[in-house]
C-alpha cells in the first residue's frame, strides 16, 4: 500500500474507532501498518482499500494492537477472517499473470 492509502486508513480508523486526538499519531499509524501487513499476509489478493470486510477486520486488528493483544484478536476472530478468506474470489488467470515478471 501506498503511503497515502496509510494516512487515509488512519484516518478512517482515529474517526471510525473513535481514537481520541490526543493519541499519537505514528502508533496508530504503526498499528495500521502492521493491521494491513497480517491482513494482507492471511489474504494476499485483496486490497484492503475497497474491500470493507477486510477494512472492518483491519480496524478490530488496530484496536487490539494498540492495546498490545494481537494474539486475542487471531483468537476471536479466527473464523471471521476463515470466511473472509474463503469468499474471496479466486484471481482470473489474466490477473495471476499480471502480477508475473
């Protein structure tokens, strides 16, 4: 993900988690950074700028992490992410080899 689709998910989570101002900004952006490097690891072809199951999964990830309990959350939310990971459509042959050197 680009640096501006960071800043806009930050500020999506500090208004949508209601994370109060006072709360520093490079933690929470760390803790998206992180949200959408595990996210992106359990489901790879999905782009967790449009895909609002995953941006609900990164926000309950961020609201973990900040609270230093990203073990709960792979816990709590194992089938959630199992269905999200499942109903995500396979990539059609043409966009497997787009990705391809």
């Amino acid at each position: 993900m680009t640096d501006a689709q960071i800043a806009a998910l930050v500020t999506e989570m500090r208004a949508d988690l209601q994370i109060p101002p006072y709360f520093p900004e490079l933690t929470l952006q760390r803790a998206v950074e992180r949200g959408v490097e595990f996210l992106q690891s359990l489901n790879p072809v999905v782009d967790l700028s449009e895909d609002l199951t995953g941006r609900g999964l990164l926000g309950s990830y961020v609201l973990y992490d900040i609270n230093h309990r990203t073990e709960e959350f792979q816990h709590n939310y194992s089938w959630d992410i199992l269905r999200w990971q499942m109903l995500t459509p396979a990539p059609t042959e043409e966009e497997a080899t787009q990705d391809e050197p």
